[in-house]
C-alpha cells in the first residue's frame, strides 16, 4: 500500500509558481503543476487527492517545449516537460507557499 502512495507523490515534480499561476489559483481558478512526461490526468488528480487532501473537479494537462538557451557564450537547450492545471471545487484551497 506505501508503494502506491510514494508511486502517486511522485508523479507531481513541484508546483510551478510564477505570477500568472499564483494569480489563478488566488481566484480560485486553478492550481499549476509540473509533472511527470508519462503522467495521466487521473494519475495526476490521485496524486494531488493524496499529497493535498483535496479532490480535483478536472484536470488539464500542456506539454512545455525545449527552449533553446544562450549562457555565458554557449549554446544549449533547456528541457521542457508537462505542466498540468488542477481545478478544485468552489471552497477547497491548497496551501503552496
């Protein structure tokens, strides 16, 4: 039974908080995460139903792109990944900060 609770914390990466997600979930729109690449959305809902105590109403997932970067006179790439955009019902709050 542990393994299917270490399993489901791990399909969430960190909560992606930049002005424009903490302004959502301010309103009570929508929580950001980063993810998994394999997760499912409701692998994702299990999870968060795990890790927070809430239960997600939906799920939406996006795919972020690799970027390509130029630091200190190299060229490479940064890594993109699967950010997914969890909705609560009206009254439940996460607490990420």
């Amino acid at each position: 039974m542990t393994d299917k609770i270490i399993e489901k914390k791990s399909v969430l990466i960190r909560p992606r908080l930049s002005e424009k997600a903490i302004v959502g979930a301010d309103k009570n729109r929508a929580y950001v995460f980063e993810v998994s690449p394999d997760a499912t959305k409701s692998q994702i809902a299990a999870s968060v139903k795990a890790a927070y105590k809430v239960v997600p109403v939906k799920v939406r997932t996006a795919r972020i792109a690799d970027k390509a970067v130029f630091v200190r006179g190299k060229h490479g790439t940064r890594r993109g990944g699967k950010k997914a955009y969890v909705y609560l019902k009206k009254g439940d709050k996460i607490e990420l900060i």
